[in-house]
C-alpha cells in the first residue's frame, strides 16, 4: 500500500518511512504542504499521515480542504499538541485518527490498519501462497473453505512470513516486531505465537519450520 | 460572652443585643405605668380625702359661741367608695379636739397656711393617708382656727396599685416578646444580603471560578470585590499554569518522537542482547515519561474545564463506545479484546462530553496498560438508581494500596511507575459531575473493576 507522509521533521520522517517500508508499504515523504499537494497530484494515495505544525502552514487548513474536495483518503494525524479540544477539532475537521508523538510504532501501524479497514471498497488486501489467503485487513486466514480469524499478533506475525518465504527469521528479530517495548516479554514468549499459528495452519499447505539456532521459516509443504 | 460576640453568628448577636434594648425599654415603661398609675390612684384618694375634709369643715358651724359639728355622713360615706378601708378623722378648735380620735397626730402645724396637707405616717398599726385641713372660724366675732384630719387606711390603695403591677407586668411582657421577635425579625432581614452572597460563595464547588454576581449592599462591596478580584486572579493564574503545561507538553514531546523513534531504528540494528536491553529501557522511559505528560496535561485539562461547565446532552453508549474505538488498536497490541455491553435506553445524560470522553479514556488506558496479554476488558454501560460505566479488567489489581488514596494525585501501586494521574483525572471529571469513581473488587489476580456512577 502507498502512503503519504507529511512531516517536517526528516529524521522522524526518515524512521517512520523505513519502518513502514519494512512492513511492505511504500511511503513518499513530503516535507510541507505544498510539497503534498504535489504528491498527491501525481498519485493516489490509501493513507495519509499528516503533521499539524508544518513550515508552511498548519496541517488542519490543509485536512479542511482535503474534506471539502470530497477526497475520501483517511488522514490520520501526527500531533505533538495534545490539548484535549485540538483532538476533537481534528476529528471533527474530518481526521479519521490521531496518534500523539512520540508513538509506538505498533501502535501508529495498528491505528493505519484500523483506518483502512473501516474504509470500504479498498483495494485487494489479500496476500496468497499455496492456497493459503491472508487477508491482512479483516485478519483473517483462508484455508480452502475453512475461515480462521487471526488475533492481533498473529496476524503481525505471519505478516511477516507473508513477506519473505523462506527467509529464516530470528527470534530476536520477531519479538521486536511484535511486543511494544513497554512489555516485559522471554525470549520463549515468540513459541506461543509460531504454536498457535501452526494450529491454524495445520489443513494448509504452508508451514513454520525451526531452524535450530537460528529461529524460523515460512515454507510451502512439497 | 465575648467568645460567643466574637465567633457566634452576626445575626444571634444582633438579635440578642436587640432583645436586650427590648428588656430595657420593657421595664422602663412597666416603671412608667407603674408610677403613673400609682400616682393618678395616690391623687384620687387624695381629692376624696381632701373633699371629705372640706365638707367636713363646711359642717362646721357656730351656735351660741360655740363650735358645733354635725358630721355629715356623706363626709364618710364618700371614703367607703375605695374598699374596706377604715377611716380616721379628728376635728380640733383652738388646739381642743371637737370631736374623733384624739391621738389621730397633727402634722407640722406652723407650715399650714390655710391650705390643706397630705402625709402619710403609721397609725394603729397601719398605713395611713392623712389630710389636715385648716378653716378659720369665727367666735363671737374673733376668728380662730378649726384643723380638720381625715385619715385614710391605703388598703384600696394597695389593691389598685397590686392591680397595676400585674397590667403593668402583662403589658411588659408582651412589649417584651413582641420587641424580640422584633429584633430576631430585623436581624434576619439586616442579614438577608450577607446570606445571599454567603450562600451564593458557598454553594459553588471548589473549582467555579466565576466572579461573584448580583446586588450587595454597600458595606458588602469592598469584601465582594476584592473576592471578585480574587477569583480573577486565581483564574488567571490557572490559565497561565494551564498553557504553560501545553506548551511544556509540546516542546518535549517533539523531540521526544525524534529521539523514540531513532533509538527504535538502531534496536532493530543491534545485535547484542545487552545493547538491546539497554536501548529498550530508553525507549520506555521515553515512553513513561510522554504518558506522563499527556496526562499531565489532561489533569490540566479537567481542572480547568470543571470551571467552565460546558452542559450538554451526552448518549453515553455512544461515548462509551467511540471510547474504546479510538482505543482499541492499542488494545489488539496486547491482544486484549474490549467487550461492550450497554444498556442504549434512556441513557441520555447532561453533562461535558470532552471531560466525560477524558475520563473514560484515562480508566480504559489505565486498565489497557495493566492487562494482561490475551485478556479481556468489559465495558458495561447500564443505568439503575445512577448511570453505571464500569470496566472490569483482569490485570493486578489495586491490592497493597488505600482505595482512596489511589484518586490523589501520585499515588501508585508500589511497584508500578508511572504519574498515577489517570485515575485522579476521572475522579475529578467524577466530582465535577456530582458523581463518584469506584473500586469494586481487587482481589489479587482477579482483576478489578472501575466504575464511573453519575446521578440521574
């Protein structure tokens, strides 16, 4: 998915685009709001992720406009202002979300993803490999008829398997990508969530492997 | 007395020094009528007196060179009128008592002039009014003196006079009476606007903050003004305490978004676990420490809203569930499912939506933060006696910790870092409402269960 963020601060810009990039979104990174309307001419976009305070101008100006030219892209909005009524401001100038810097990273992806799943007629969201269907936005998993709903971390997990079969993941590089760094998680925490996937995985054709040492792999059964 | 002056209230005092002009005007005139109407009985047994001592006198007449005296009975009679009285009297030519009672006394006689002279002195036993009464008389054509007494026990006298105290005493005490409801009556009404503006300081909340309004008498002014004055200048200061946290807020968060999110991009670089630990701890203080401040600021935020009341209608199912909407995906972060059950009718309630909204918001968080993995969170909207939103999650609990000390602002489970506000914050928006903030149960392990109660 394509994303627009609008943010002056490039180091920010810079991690938040890298981070996404590692999840399969692609991110243009506009540093003023001139500079996004200019994006947004070019190409569509699924998400927008907007500053409020920006060099030239304030990202609310911009987000009334956005609304009044009927364009549907969600807008969720960075804010490093946390004053309770600019929030409701926001929402009712027509931001779908807001998350309050600093964030979480986990926590500003799940918010994107809850966006986009109460916006409707969405592109295919759906990643398909043996038969196997992840549809990333519902969260669910289609195995031949049979439907299983993913819980959150499941579905973050075998996200990442989507991505890169074969590829062997750590357990380090999992758990990072998975717990917010507010938790308190073992190293074993990881094994309960390959255990439940591999549940749900078991009338599929596709597989958590153990590679000894090193952690896991995403393979299609021969 | 001085302490009961000084600390009682204004209006016992003024009642009471009312009364006590009452008391003393009270007892001036039952003296007044007392001695008035002692006097105008004094004076009318004296004109009897004096009239039966003059026809006394004018019976007298001369016979042959003699002094006769044909007692007229009226002369008597007309004493009788009075009451069981006895009546002396002595009449004496020439110094020789004519006729009566010898011993009955003469008074100085050198100061009668031919007038008549009223005393009263003891005789036989009794008190008596006299009156002596001087009538030249011709003998054989030299003229001499004829001195009537007429005496008068005071029997009568002191029955009118028993009489009179008792009217006098009557009419004191109703004077008396009337004069304290009186001043009970004034003293209230003197006081009306010192209440108005008490009650009217008194019955708002702790945090209303808007000035004093309404007509004071003048003595009240400067006391209201400067309250006025007061209250203007704690506002002011609020507010700029209130911007000077935003502004706080935001200069530290920005940075702190560039530093979290840097320091998120190496720990995923990093290899060594010891690195990791260290880099992942930074990143929690940086965590915490944004928490707090958004909290801060929404503590801020209430105090200051509670001031300026903003009263609307609010369906709290909706509010509840936008609520956890907007929290939810910081919930599936952890896995934790929020359930929401609610009542939707007759759920309307007048009240702050945005403090309402905050409030909420800080339990949810709060109970977000201290679930479990995998847990669950359930909402319950309903209404019985009150409006009841309740959550119940199944993290650690409050246990270790006074329930009412958890509302101040601080106060934590011991282990547990964090600014302590979010609960304080919907005990205020709570309080604010008229309502209260409840901890059920906190059995360890169990969970617990929060429970915003708003009245109807």
């Amino acid at each position: 998915m394509r994303y627009l963020l609008v943010e002056d601060n490039i180091q920010l810009a810079k991690a938040v685009s890298d981070r996404f990039a590692l999840e399969g979104h692609a991110v243009d990174h506009a540093v003023s709001l001139s500079e996004a309307k200019e994006f947004m001419a070019l190409t569509t976009y699924q998400l927008i992720l907007l500053d409020i305070m920006l060099p030239d101008g304030d990202g609310r100006s911009f987000l009334r406009l956005h609304r009044v030219n009927k364009n549907k892209t969600p807008v969720i909005i960075l804010t490093a202002r946390s004053e309770v009524s600019d929030r409701i401001n926001l929402l009712d100038l027509g931001a779908d979300d807001y998350i309050t810097k600093p964030f979480d990273f986990r926590e500003l992806e799940a918010r994107c993803r809850a966006v986009l799943r109460r916006q409707d007629g969405l592109a295919d969201n759906t990643l398909q490999i043996a038969g196997t269907i992840l549809d990333t936005l519902e969260g669910s998993l289609k195995i031949g008829d049979k439907v299983e709903r993913l819980r959150n971390r499941e579905l973050r997990l075998i996200e990442i398997f989507f991505s890169s079969p074969n590829k062997i993941f750590s357990k380090n590089h999992l758990m990072d990508r998975l717990f917010s760094f507010s938790e308190e998680v073992s190293e074993n925490a990881i094994e309960v969530y390959v255990g439940r996937l591999r549940k749900k995985l078991e009338k599929s054709d596709v597989r958590i492997e153990t590679i000894r040492g090193l952690g896991y792999r995403f393979v299609v059964e021969k | 007395m001085t302490l009961i002056i000084q600390t009682g209230s204004i209006q016992r005092r003024l009642a009471l020094q009312l009364s006590i002009v009452a008391g003393i005007l009270s007892f001036t005139l039952f003296m007044l009528i007392q001695v008035v109407a002692e006097r105008a009985a004094m004076d009318t047994q004296d004109n009897i007196l004096k009239a039966s001592a003059a026809s006394i006198a004018d019976a007298l007449y001369t016979e042959n060179g003699i002094v006769r005296l044909e007692l007229p009975y009226s002369a008597l009679s007309m004493l009788g009128t009075i009451s069981q009285d006895r009546v002396f009297y002595r009449v004496l030519f020439k110094g020789e008592t004519l006729t009566g009672y010898d011993d009955l006394p003469l008074q100085n006689e050198n100061s009668l002039t031919n007038k008549s002279k009223f005393s009263t002195f003891r005789y036989k036993g009794e008190e008596v009014r006299s009156i002596m009464l001087k009538r030249s008389i011709g003998v054989n054509g030299a003229f001499s003196d004829a001195v009537i007494i007429v005496a008068q026990t005071r029997l009568g006298l002191n029955l009118i006079s028993q009489k009179i105290t008792r009217t006098a005493t009557a009419i004191g005490v109703v004077f008396f009476l009337f004069g304290t409801g009186l001043s009970v009556w004034a003293a209230n009404i003197a006081l009306t606007p010192l209440n108005r503006i008490a009650i009217a300081v008194s019955r708002r909340g702790p945090k209303d903050l808007r000035p004093v309004t309404g007509t004071s008498p003048l003595e009240l002014k400067p006391l209201v003004d400067a309250l006025n004055s007061f209250i203007l200048r704690l506002k002011s200061s609020l507010l700029r305490s209130e911007d000077f946290i935003s502004e706080a807020a935001h200069r530290v968060r920005t940075p702190l978004a560039t530093v979290r999110t840097q320091a998120e991009v190496i720990h995923r670089s990093l290899n060594k676990s010891k690195n990791k630990t260290a880099l992942r701890e930074m990143i929690r203080a940086i965590d915490e420490s944004s928490r707090s401040a958004g909290q801060l600021l929404d503590h801020a935020m209430v105090n200051f809203r509670a001031d300026q009341f903003e009263v609307n209608t609010v369906n709290l199912p909706e509010l509840v569930r936008d609520v956890c909407e907007r929290l939810s995906p910081l919930a599936g972060l952890k896995d934790i499912v929020i359930n929401i059950q609610s009542q939707e009718s007759d759920m309307s309630f007048q009240g702050d939506t945005i403090l309402l909204q905050n409030a909420l918001r800080n339990i949810l968080d709060n109970a977000i933060k201290y679930s479990p993995d995998d847990s669950e969170i359930s909402v319950n909207c309903f209404r019985n006696e009150k409006f009841v939103i309740s959550f119940q999650d199944s993290g650690r609990g409050f246990s270790g910790i006074d329930h009412t000390d958890r509302f101040t602002r601080g106060t934590n489970v011991s282990d547990v870092i964090g600014s302590g506000l979010g609960l304080t914050i919907a005990n205020d928006v709570a309080i604010a409402h008229g309502g209260s903030l409840f901890i059920n149960d906190s059995k360890k392990g169990v969970g617990s269960c929060v429970s915003l109660v708003l009245p109807i």
